[in-house]
C-alpha cells in the first residue's frame, strides 16, 4: 500500500512487504478495516510496531519513518470487535494510562507518540455474544498509548429481528457476527461519518442511525 501502485506489483511471487518510500507514507491516508479476531491482531500489530520504532537507532530511513507516522492519524473500522473478550490473561502494555503524556502537544512524551491519533470505530451487534463495546478505561488500562487512540462506539442491528410466534423477539447470532458487510449503514458510516447535518452523512445514516457525542 506505501511501495507504489497495483501496476508495478510484480505476478506469481512471495515477498516480504517492506517501505520502500518514505514519501508515499507522508502523502497517502491509510485505514483498517477488521472483523472479529482481527480486532485483536490489528491493535497487537500496531502495539508491536511501536515498540520496535521506539528503539534507539541510527538508520536514517527508521529515523524518517518514526517522525512520519507521528503526524499520521489512521481510522481503524473494527466490525464485531472483540478486544475487552480477547484482552483476558494477558499482559498489559509496558506504556499504558499515559494518554496526557503523549497524545497531547504540551505533553512531556508527545515528541515519543507513534501515531498522532488512532480512531477506532468500534461496531457491534447487541445479538452477538462475542462483541463488546469498548470503555474508555479499556483504553487508558490495556491500549499503548503512544498509539493515541481514541474511541467511538457503534451499537447497530446487523441480524434481522425476528418474532417468535408473539413470544418474543430472536435474532440469529451468527449473522449478528457477520453481516456487517451487507449493511447499508455500516458502508454508508465508514464512507462518510456521522454528523448533525443530513446532507454531509449517508442516507441510510441519516434516516435509522442516531448518536450521542460524550466529552471526557
């Protein structure tokens, strides 16, 4: 995605991705989209990457790498998330609960941040046993905060509501982890966001979606 376009990709390989220029990382946007466990490998990569530019090193590619991403902000679109379910038994982040530090100019770490934001944009099911939305102290407790990360919460009904003979409702739990895709909504959020003026947002957004802005 940072080495250059579809075109110059070469056919019937294996490579190993490497960044090969430094300049397509200053100009391009980038964004991730996840689903379910890949909640988990997206944060564990980005936390692993940030560790390993925070070493001391005299490469200066590694030197200009480091101070691009600084100023990048990278939205992760996170589909069935499960990072609070996958966070049991392990370990929390060496640099963690330092958001002030390093998220903010005035900060006394700022200079040390790796992203300057990361924008998680956490959809979930109600039906879905295996996705949770995320709290801010899950943030400030078990996410690196050199990643400046920062959340938004999206609780949405993928699966159909059924009724059940006047006995009730029932949604299918497997769709409810999986039917993010064939959404409108959910295409129409990552495409265009939420805001309080309809002619900005998509119009299935629009017309079935409402928010609450929270300030911390």
């Amino acid at each position: 995605m940072i080495n250059g376009d579809w075109a110059s990709l070469p056919d019937d390989v294996e490579q190993e991705c490497k960044l090969l220029n430094i300049e397509s990382l200053h100009q391009d946007s980038f964004a991730f989209v996840s689903h379910s466990l890949g909640s988990r490998i997206v944060i564990d990569g980005l936390q692993r990457i940030a560790t390993v530019l925070a070493q001391d090193s005299s490469n200066p590619k590694q030197i200009r790498l480091v101070e691009a991403l600084k100023q990048k902000s990278i939205p992760i679109y996170m589909m069935s998330n499960q990072l609070p379910m996958l966070q049991l038994g392990r370990k929390v982040p060496k640099i963690h609960n330092q958001r002030q530090a390093y998220c903010t100019p005035e900060g006394e770490k700022y200079q040390a941040r790796m992203l300057k934001q990361t924008s998680i944009i956490a959809f979930s099911d109600p039906n879905d046993l295996l996705s949770y939305t995320i709290p801010v102290e899950f943030v400030q407790q078990y996410l690196d905060s050199r990643l400046c990360i920062d959340v938004t919460n999206i609780q949405i009904n993928v699966a159909p509501i059924y009724d059940v003979f006047g006995l009730g409702s029932l949604a299918n739990p497997a769709e409810a982890h999986i039917g993010y895709d064939s959404d409108d909504r959910v295409v129409g959020l990552i495409a265009k966001g939420i805001s309080d003026k309809k002619d900005k947002i998509a119009k299935a957004v629009a017309e079935r979606c409402r928010w609450i802005k929270t300030i911390e």
